[in-house]
C-alpha cells in the first residue's frame, strides 16, 4: 500500500476501522475496495504515461511534415526514396508499376502516367515516365493538364535515376502552365475492345523490342523484329492520346524514329516533326 495517496491512505484507514468493527462481509468488501483504489490509481499512471508518448511522437511527426513541405515548395526535384538495386531482370510492365507506386505516394490524386518513354543511357536503356492531372467532368470525359513531371527509371532494375518538374516549354509546347491540352472521351474509350488486353500485349512487345533499340540504329533487324515493331506502333497509335504525342516525341523521338523506321509500314510516321 502506498502511504503517501491519499485515496490509498483513506482506503487503508477504512480497511483497519472495519476489521474491528464489522462483520466479516463488510471486512471482505473494505478489502475489495482498497484494491479498487490501488487499481485506479495504476490506470492513471498508465494513461499519463500513454500521453506523453503520444505527444512525443506527434510533435517530431509534425516537424518531419513541415520539412517536407518546405523542401517541396523550394524545389524542382522531385525526391523520392530510391528503391534497392534489384539484381532480376524487370520487365517494362514491372518498371511501369513501381513508377506508378512512386506517383501514389508523391503526387497528387487524379495524376495521370503516361506509357513509358524508351531513351538511351550510356550502355543501356532508361525509361522515362510523364505525369500530369486530369479532372474528370460529368458528360464530357476526363480533361488531361500538360504534363508536370517527369520521372526516369532504369530500365531492368527498376532503380530511380531522376525526377523534376517540368513545363509545357520543355517539350516545345506554347500552352500556358496548367492549361487543359485535351480530353479523354469515354466512350471513344469503351468502344476499343479488349483494352486491357491489349495493353498487356503492349508491355510484351516493349520487352521484346527494348533490347534491339538498345543495339542502335545501324544493326540490321530479324522479321520477327519487324513484325513486332508494327505490331507495337498499331496499338500504341491507337491506345495512346493524341494530345500527348507531343511530349511523347519530345522525350522519346530516337526510340519513335526508330520504330517507324523497323516497321515500314504504310501507318503514318509517330513523330512526323523528327522522322522529315
């Protein structure tokens, strides 16, 4: 027993006066009572103690917040937490996902992403992914805002290499920052059959073709290769936003170029602007 409590030392004085003046009954229900107190008073060093936690963590939360914010607002990187190396070969469909895991985390909700944007680094290929918002209006479709930043990953591992803001002057464009560039009819959208499928089939043909344009312009394709680059280009042309061709040229026009030139095809060129 606590002494120095008062509700103890009440409950304790209790307890002495009933046992020489009560029946056993009362005795056994002073006891009850004593341990009562003793339990209280454990339940509100508990929740004291359970409070100072809590405001602890609170506080460091909201300073790791705060710096967040300010490190946002002063800059134009866009800073993630890289992911690990990983040593397996990742397919474009892999990277796509992880790029997309990074945009639910970084970037605000109703962020669109663009198809991945083949590029060439030094001994390999990267991919380039383009993010910008959209609001979806009832009766209309959903309105696409240029893109806003721009994300590359490396292509096979997965591993972040950089991200940045970037405007509509960056891709040669004259529309102002913010401003609408098209929209996505849904029912233009409902009426393609088997999407889903066919963008399954778009991410195969993108693993299949990557290691061919990683090779360069001057090596001489296989059939096969060239099957595959039109087959590729008849989906992207009709699955892609014209809207965004654009940009996809922009970034990407050594890979489109490319492409346009392996196909030989009778479908009109991706980029017309890089291919005269």
């Amino acid at each position: 027993m606590t002494v120095g409590n008062p509700v103890c030392r009440k409950a304790g004085n209790l307890f002495r006066y009933k046992i020489t003046s009560t029946p056993k009954h009362q005795v056994a229900l002073a006891v009850l009572a004593n341990y009562l107190a003793m339990l209280q008073l454990g339940i509100y060093k508990l929740l004291l103690t359970s409070a100072v936690i809590y405001w602890s963590y609170g506080a460091h939360a909201v300073d790791a917040g705060e710096l967040l914010v300010d490190q946002g607002a002063t800059s134009s990187i866009l800073h993630m937490e890289q992911p690990p190396t990983l040593r397996s070969h990742l397919s474009v469909k892999a990277v796509y996902k992880i790029a997309r895991e990074y945009a639910i985390k970084n970037l605000p909700n109703e962020t669109y992403q663009a198809y991945p944007i083949p590029v060439h680094n030094s001994g390999g290929i990267n991919l380039v992914f383009l993010w910008g918002v959209s609001r979806a209006v009832p009766g209309e479709g959903r309105h696409y805002i240029s893109p806003h930043w721009m994300v590359t990953f490396e292509f096979g591992t997965g591993e972040f290499v950089l991200g940045k803001r970037v405007s509509p002057a960056d891709f040669g464009q004259s529309v102002t920052p913010g401003q609408f560039i098209g929209t996505r009819d849904w029912k233009m959208d409902l009426s393609i059959k088997n999407r889903g499928k066919l963008e399954r089939r778009l991410y195969e043909l993108y693993d299949i073709l990557l290691p061919e344009f990683a090779k360069g312009k001057s090596v001489e394709v296989s059939l096969v290769i060239r099957n595959t680059a039109i087959e590729f280009k008849k989906i992207l042309d009709r699955l892609s936003q014209k809207f965004l061709r654009p940009y996809y040229c922009e970034v990407g026009h050594d890979f489109y170029v490319w492409m346009d030139d392996v196909a030989k095809s009778v479908l009109p060129a991706f980029c017309p602007k890089f291919n005269s």
